[in-house]
C-alpha cells in the first residue's frame, strides 16, 4: 500500500505543477513550439533543466520504491518495464513529440 500511496501523491504533485501552474503552462507552450514561447518572452532558459531535474527526483523515487520491492540494485532492474512504461504514457495522450499530454491520462493508463 505504501507504493500506491506515494504514486497517488507524487502524480498529484505533478498534476498541480503541469495543469494548475504557471511553469507548467509554460512548458508546454514550450513543448509545442519553443520558438514561439521566445517570442511571446516566456524564460525557456532554464525550464527544460529544471524539468529534468524534477523527472530525475521522480525517477529516484521510483528507483528506491523498486528496490525496496526486489530487495536488490542491479543495473537491468527495469528493462522489462520500458516498454509498459512507454505505452502507457502514448495511451494516457502524451504526444511523442512534446507539448501535449495528461498526467491523470497517463496515470490512469
């Protein structure tokens, strides 16, 4: 139950940053086209790194939450969720592309 808990946390957190804020307007303006974001004087300087830097907070989350699980660290831990992963990001509208995409889709895939 605790994964589940944290998951349901963690996709909230996100949810309010994407859909409820200004940087995640932001970045998906930027997503969809960063070369009109520049010109209506959006900061696309620092947001992608500071995305990547909550995607690799997330990423550790996960990363601790599968090794408590397995009760072991091995490199290829989650080779076989790749795939999963990835599908249910396409079937939750996350576009491949950038710039479009639900986090409760996602979560729900």
């Amino acid at each position: 139950p605790i994964p589940l808990v944290l998951f349901a946390v963690i996709t909230f957190f996100f949810w309010l940053l994407a859909h409820r804020g200004r940087f995640g307007r932001h970045l998906f303006r930027l997503g969809q086209n960063p070369r009109a974001a520049r010109y209506a004087a959006l900061s696309v300087n620092g947001r992608p790194y500071a995305l990547y830097g909550l995607v690799g907070v997330a990423s550790a989350v996960a990363a601790l939450v599968m090794v408590s699980y397995f009760g072991s660290a091995r490199s290829d831990l989650g080779r076989d969720l790749l795939m999963p992963a990835l599908t249910a990001a396409v079937l939750g509208g996350a576009n491949i592309y950038g710039g479009s995409g639900s986090i409760v889709g996602t979560a729900l895939a």
